[in-house]
C-alpha cells in the first residue's frame, strides 16, 4: 500500500520536494527497505487500524504517514508533516502512538523530535518553517496565531515571541489573479498588509517579516539575525514579558472559539 511521500500526496498532506523522488510502497514485514525502478519498498510493522482508503487506493493513515515522513526525510520535513495532520484534526496521542513500534527504527529520533515539535497552529508550510527558523534565532519558544485586536478589529499574527512578531509572507498574495493568484489587486494587497503591520505596532509590538527565500541558503542567516534585532528592539521598546492586557484580550477572543472581528 502507499506510504511515505505516496501517502501524503494521495492524502493532501504538503510535502517538501526530497532529493530524490519515489513512489513509497509499505508491506507487513521486519523493518527493511530497498529501491527499483523508481519505487521504494518498505517492509515495516503496522496495525491494519492504520490503513485507509483513498478514492480506491490503499495507503497508511494520517498520523503513521506523518511519522514516517520524520524517519525517511528527517526532522524539517517531519516537522512539516506533524504540524499538517495535526490541522486536520489528528491528536497528538495518534501521532505518539504511530511512534510506539519504531522504538529502534531507523530515523526514530528524527521523527519523534518532529512529533514533541508539532504545532496545529502554524495553517501553512511557510509558517512551519518560520516557525524552525525563529526557534533557530534563540529568542525563544514562539507561539503561533496571536490575536490582537486594533482599531480595525482582530489580526491573527503568525508568531510571536515576548513583544516580537513574526510574520510569514507567501508571494501568492501579492500576484494577479492574472497571474494564477489570489489577489485583485497586488498593490492593494501590500497596501492593506502596511496597515495590518502599522496597527500591529500600535498595540506595542515589533514586527518583522520573513518570505520563503529567507529560510534557505545565504538569505537565512540574514533573516536571523532581523529577527534577533527585531528581538532586542521590542525588549528594549516593551520590554521581555507580554503587556498583560494583550495576553488577556488574546485569551478572551480565543475563548469565543473562533475568528470573528472584535
């Protein structure tokens, strides 16, 4: 049956491109695992409460894929995996309980550092990297989906840290719909996220932004080090801990349950 990379592609979960590219098959067996022409075979242990079936194909189920992705790929793209099933409504239990049987299995550590990682809050791909890249910083544990509510009502931050926010960009927002996007209007689009960032800071906050481009290569370490920056301006600016009145307007508007405006 699918699994690994197979899987999640059969099931939506966002993969990140591997070196080399497989089409992953899973059968009962001591753990074991060779290629030919083009497909990756697995032999490995699971419990048949672990398969599911997609428009007619056979695969391993959500959490057992994502932890999968941890042993083959490594912790990033485990990461990437774990934060995806657990928006789609797998607990982490599931997930801990995919790890039971791989106690000495190859990339285990890997895997089970992806599962204690996880965070269903991060909605994106790009928000799971940020995510690894702010931690990265040192600054701190960031928590994802903030709310602050401004003058113009509540805004969803993607990270924050003490009085520092992070937020991710994806370019897809501010290309055309001519261009295969989502925005009517690009220049609108930059506009309105100047005016999300000002009334952001407005409420005592530093913000500083990061793009995909930032968390590769020669531009990752110069997003580090923006980030550090944009750290010590806000301990310095609002000092280390949270205005207490945001925390308790975040946990009142997280108590509705959902992400209605102010």
């Amino acid at each position: 049956m699918l699994s690994h990379d197979s899987a999640c592609h059969l099931q939506g979960i966002p993969v990140l491109r591997p070196r080399e590219s497989f089409v992953h098959i899973t059968r009962p067996g001591w753990t074991n695992a060779w290629t030919e022409y083009g497909v990756k075979h697995h032999l490995a242990r699971f419990n048949q409460e672990q398969v599911v079936e997609v428009g007619g194909v056979r695969a391993l189920d959500l959490a057992r894929t994502a932890v999968d992705m941890g042993r083959e790929h490594g912790y990033l793209r485990g990461l990437v995996a774990c934060d995806a099933v657990l928006r789609r409504g797998v607990r982490r239990d599931d997930l801990e309980r995919a790890l039971a049987i791989m106690k000495y299995w190859p990339g285990v550590r890997d895997a089970r550092r992806a599962v204690r990682s996880a965070d269903r809050g991060a909605e994106t791909v790009l928000e799971t990297l940020a995510r690894e890249l702010v931690i990265e910083s040192g600054v701190g544990e960031p928590e994802t989906q903030f709310p602050v509510r401004t003058v113009r009502g509540v805004v969803w931050c993607d990270l924050r840290v003490g009085n520092l926010v992070v937020e991710a960009d994806g370019e897809i927002k501010y290309r055309s719909v001519e261009d295969g996007r989502v925005a009517d209007d690009p220049r609108r689009a930059v506009f309105d996220e100047k005016v999300r960032e000002r009334d952001i800071a407005d409420r005592g906050l530093v913000v500083v932004r990061v793009i995909y481009a930032d968390l590769w290569g020669r531009h990752r370490p110069e997003a580090i080090a923006r980030i550090r920056r944009g750290h010590v301006e806000a301990v310095r600016r609002f000092g280390r801990d949270l205005d207490p009145e945001l925390a308790a307007e975040a946990a009142e508007i997280r108590a509705r349950g959902d992400r209605r405006p102010a």
